[in-house]
C-alpha cells in the first residue's frame, strides 16, 4: 500500500519534472530563433525536409477527405432537399475544423515523428554532446531551425489541404452528383466570413504547428540514448501530439466560435 | 549546389502553393471579394420587434443589398428594437421618409431589413433615423392569431 502511493508520487512528480524541462526547452528554443533568422539557409534545409515533403500527403488526404465530405454531406442534405448548401458544409466543415486538426494529426505522423526519430538518433550517437564540444549551441543549431520551420508550415498545409478539399468536394458535389456549380461556391461565399472563419482556422493550425513541433522535437530532445528509447520517444511524440491537437481543438473553438 | 537549388525550388514552390492557398480561401471561398471597405454612413431605426434579425445581416432596397446590419440593442425605455445599419454611401439618395422593415428571405430563410424609399425631397443623412418602421412578421404568432380567429368564426 506504501509502495503504491510512493509510486503514485513518484510518477506524478516525474512528469511535472519532465512539463518542467519541456517549457524549459521551449523557452531556450524560442531565445534561438533570433539567430535563426541570422542564418536563413538552416531555416529553408527545415521548411524543405517539414514543409515539401508533408506536401504530398496533405494534398492527397485533402482531396479525398473533400471528396468523402461531398459524398456524405449530398446524400444527407438531399433529404432535406438542400443540396445547394454543400458548399456551405463541405467550406465551413474544412476550414474551420478538419483542415486543420487533420492536416495536424498528419503532420504530427508526417513529419513530428520524423523530428522525433531525428534528433534521438542525433543524441544517440552523440552529435549533440559532440557539438557542445565545439561551443555550438545544438538548441540554436538543431532545435530552433525545426522549431521554426514547424510553425511556419503548418498553417500553409492546412490553407493548402482546405482549399484541395473544398475543390473536391465540389468536383463530386458538380461533376458527379448533379448540384449546381454556381450554388456550390455562391452559397459558400456568403456565408463563410473571411475573420471569423479562414482567419481563426489560420490561427488554429498555427497553434497546432507549435504544440506539434514542439512536443517532437522535445521528445527527440528528452529521448533515452537508446535504440528502443528513441522507438518509444517517437511514440510519445504522435500519440501526445494527437491528444493536444484534439483537446486544443476543442478549447479554441469553444473560445473561437462560442459566439455564435 | 545542384542539390541545395532543387531544394530551394522546392521551398519555393511549397510556399507558393500555400499562399495560393490562402488567397483561394480568401476570395474564391469566403466573402472579402464582394466585402469591400467601402465608405459607410449609418442609419438608425426602431422596430417593435427586429425578430430573428442579426448582426452582419443584409439591408436591401428593391432586392439589392446595400448595406448591413452593424449593431443591435434593446431600448428599456421605449421597448423596442434599436438596429443601427451602416449603408455604403455610394447610395446616399435615400428620403427620409423611407420605410424599414424585416423580412424574411423565403419561408425560412435568413432575415433582412428591407428599405422602400417615400417620396420625400430630403435625403436621410449620417447618424438619420428611420421613423417608419414595420416589425417582423412571427410565424408562430400570425398562425396563433389565424387559428384563434377560424374558430371564434366557427361558434357564430
């Protein structure tokens, strides 16, 4: 019965050490990206391996999830007669929340579990000790660049898998069910509002991209120098990764969209 | 160096295609194209009831929307609805003898103020208010009254 409330305080305490070290990490990671922007070419070496190569997964995933939503969403509204808003739903429904939070839960697949695996072999084979060594900073050298490159990213793949969505949606909704090409985009454009929802869908994915990036590259970070440390740390990073999308998800659109 | 190019045509064309993107979202897909910051002049009127009339929803004349619904609030001590309009001053020629009402777009379309001009020489200005002004028709209540009165026509 002891050992199991010493455990219990153990663990608890072991993770608000480890919440401890990661707003650390973050603290350090965002003093680096000052001396990020010192040296573009770091940056861009990341926006290519995070940014271009999650291209083709978001933009696949973007058509087909467009796609479904066109299907699904004209077999329920034309029992209501109201095809005609399938713009509407297909728009609202990508922009404002799949766009971004799947866009994310790919990216955290795509491209954190990649930083993850990453950065724990980089600390695994001693790269990182080996850097430090040379009076290199590895948070500014590695982890800002990556940092950096995550949050810049990720609102462009999620405006990039919305838009690819929404044509889509209306190649199935148009060319294959029959409604009305100028009803699909018309009933779009007045209801979705340009602040309230492209602009908060924006800011959501950006808030996606910096809790993504962030938890990756601090499990990478955190990692056990081991082979079977690393599996576990890029575990950690989608699984954790796909619970604050979700949750966050739920705060910032309560707070986004509470109002009406 | 042959690699690092590519690479950078790569980035390029990424955030290119997202821009593209954006710009797609921001006038093909949500209102900014025909949201034109244009020069308003806003108007008041008091309705006895404005119904289910919302913030941002259109004012039209003849069918044709020229302005918006800005600001809705309840006077406590007329009882009534105040809804403040902001018209693009582009149509700066309306009497002041107009006549606001709400209406509904279709049976059970979104709801609008309609403006139908008097025949008055004096233009309404700036911060005018509309006098004239007629409530939104509750469907329940009209059907209420409607039924009410078949059967008081029945007991004669």
């Amino acid at each position: 019965m002891i050992q199991l409330l010493q455990n219990l305080g153990k663990s608890t305490r072991s993770s608000f050490t480890k919440l401890g070290r990661a707003t650390f990490f973050l603290l350090q990671t965002l003093s680096g990206i000052l001396s990020v922007l010192l040296r573009p070419r770091l940056l861009l070496n990341q926006l290519y391996s995070v940014g271009v190569l999650s291209f083709l997964i978001i933009t696949v995933s973007g058509l087909f999830v467009g796609m479904v939503l066109g299907l699904q969403g004209y077999y329920t509204l034309s029992d209501f007669g109201a095809e005609a808003t399938l713009g509407v739903m297909v728009s609202a429904s990508l922009v404002r929340e799949l766009g971004p939070v799947v866009s994310a839960l790919l990216f955290a697949g795509r491209a954190g579990s990649a930083l993850t695996a990453e950065i724990g072999l980089m600390k695994a084979t001693e790269q990182l000790s080996g850097m430090e060594m040379m009076a290199v900073d590895p948070v500014r050298r590695i982890i800002s660049p990556r940092f950096l490159a995550g949050c810049l990213s990720m609102p462009l793949l999620a405006a990039i898998f919305s838009a690819v969505g929404i044509v889509g949606g209306q190649l199935i909704g148009s060319g294959l069910l029959g409604v009305d090409e100028g009803a699909y985009w018309s009933q779009m454009q007045a209801s979705i509002d340009f602040q309230d929802d492209i602009l908060n869908g924006v800011f959501k994915s950006f808030v996606f991209g910096w809790v993504t990036s962030w938890i990756a590259l601090f499990e990478g970070y955190d990692a056990i120098p081991t082979s079977e440390g690393v599996s576990r740390a890029t575990t950690r990073t989608v699984v954790n990764s796909a619970f604050s999308i979700l949750g966050l998800d739920f705060i910032l659109t309560a707070l986004m969209f509470g109002d009406n | 160096m042959q690699h690092t190019s590519t690479q950078d045509t790569l980035v390029g064309l990424f955030v290119a295609a997202g821009i593209a993107g954006l710009f797609f979202l921001s006038f093909q897909v949500s209102n900014l194209s025909s949201f034109t910051q244009q020069d308003t002049y806003t108007l008041t009127a008091r309705f006895e009831n404005s119904g289910g009339l919302k913030v941002k929803s259109p004012v039209s004349a003849a069918g044709v929307k020229i302005g918006q619904v800005s600001g809705i609030s309840f006077d406590p001590k007329t009882y009534q609805s105040v809804v403040v309009m902001k018209i693009d001053s582009q149509y700066n020629t309306l009497p002041d003898d107009t006549t606001a009402s709400v209406f509904t777009a279709g049976l059970l379309g979104e709801q609008y103020v309609s403006l139908e001009p008097g025949g008055s020489d004096a233009f309404l200005k700036d911060n005018g208010s509309i006098d004239i002004t007629q409530p939104a028709i509750i469907l329940e209540k009209a059907i209420g009254q409607f039924l009410f009165k078949s059967a008081s026509e029945e007991k004669k």
